[in-house]
C-alpha cells in the first residue's frame, strides 16, 4: 500500500510539473508574441 502511495505520488508530482512547465511555456510564447507586436506598432 506505502509503495502503491509513493508511485502515485511520485507519477502526480510529474503530472503536475509538466503542466507546470506546459503553462510557463504557453505563458512565455504569448509574452513574446506580444512584445514583438509591440515592437512592430511602434515602429
């Protein structure tokens, strides 16, 4: 049971650092996209 727990720990924290990750890159890219048309109306 402890080891079934620990896998299904070990398997959500991965989950959830991907998504995390998932998410920080989505959140970056829109960042990007934004400041480069910030840079092209300005111009």
């Amino acid at each position: 049971f402890f080891f079934a727990f620990n896998f299904y720990f070990s398997v959500s924290l991965g989950i959830k650092s991907i998504f995390l990750s998932f998410v920080l890159g989505i959140f970056l890219f829109i960042l990007v996209i934004n400041r480069e048309t910030v840079k092209s109306v300005d111009c």
